[in-house]
C-alpha cells in the first residue's frame, strides 16, 4: 500500500481567480487615476498659457494706432497650435471724457483651444492717449 499523504501543497482554482480579479481591479484604478492626471496637466497648461497668450495680444492691439472698435480673431501659429484668440474693441463713455486726450476703451480677449474645447476670457479698459 501506498501512503498518500493528506495535505496539498499549492493554490485553488478559486483563490487564483479572487487574486486575478482583485489585480485586475488595482489595474482598473490606475490607469483611470493616470487618465485623470493627464487631463489635469493639460487643462493646468492652458489655465498657464492663457493668460500669457491674453497679455501678447493685449501688448498687440496697445501698439496698433487705431481708433476704431474693432473685432479681430487669429490664432498663434506654430509656436501655440491648436490656440485661437479673438479681440473686441469699444469706445467707453466718450461724454465722460471730453476734453481728454484719449478715450477709454473697454478691450474683450478670448484665448480658446481645438476650437472652443477650453477658453479663457478676460477684459480690460485702458485709456488710450490721442493719436
């Protein structure tokens, strides 16, 4: 006779599925946590870039010799793909102003990217001498 011995040594086939599944769950998380911080770098590059791309063409229009409102929209070329501006321009309260070299204009930049997915708006009044 043979003696066998009782004990097994080793893993079921039903411990082996619990720890599969339970890796496949961590596995899951990660890359949705992953997919998560990406999307967060990116819309923290352009809540960063924004501003500065606002400020350059705010820069632009206070060079420009114009007087009139205008409405002008572009984007950055090479050095931004994907970013797009657009500027309004008006005359604010001229009545209040007579007598004063310049008027106040009210100056609308828009900063948008792939075509309006994430935008940035800011406003700002300057007074703009005579010219």
């Amino acid at each position: 006779m043979f003696n066998r011995k009782t004990s097994q040594h080793g893993f079921t086939l039903l411990e082996i599925l619990v720890a599969l599944s339970i890796v496949a769950i961590m596995i899951g998380a990660v890359f949705k946590l992953y997919a998560q911080t990406l999307s967060m770098a990116d819309m923290s590059r352009f809540h960063t870039l924004a501003p500065m791309l606002a400020g350059k063409k705010l820069t632009e229009f206070e060079t420009k010799s114009s007087d009139q409102a205008i409405s002008e929209s572009g984007d950055f070329g090479n050095d931004f793909p994907g970013y797009s501006w657009a500027v309004t321009t008006a005359t604010v309260g001229e009545e209040a102003f007579k007598g004063i070299p310049g008027a106040l204009t009210r100056i609308d930049i828009k900063i948008t990217r792939n075509q309006g997915e994430m935008s940035w708006e800011t406003r700002a009044y300057r007074l703009l001498g005579s010219r």
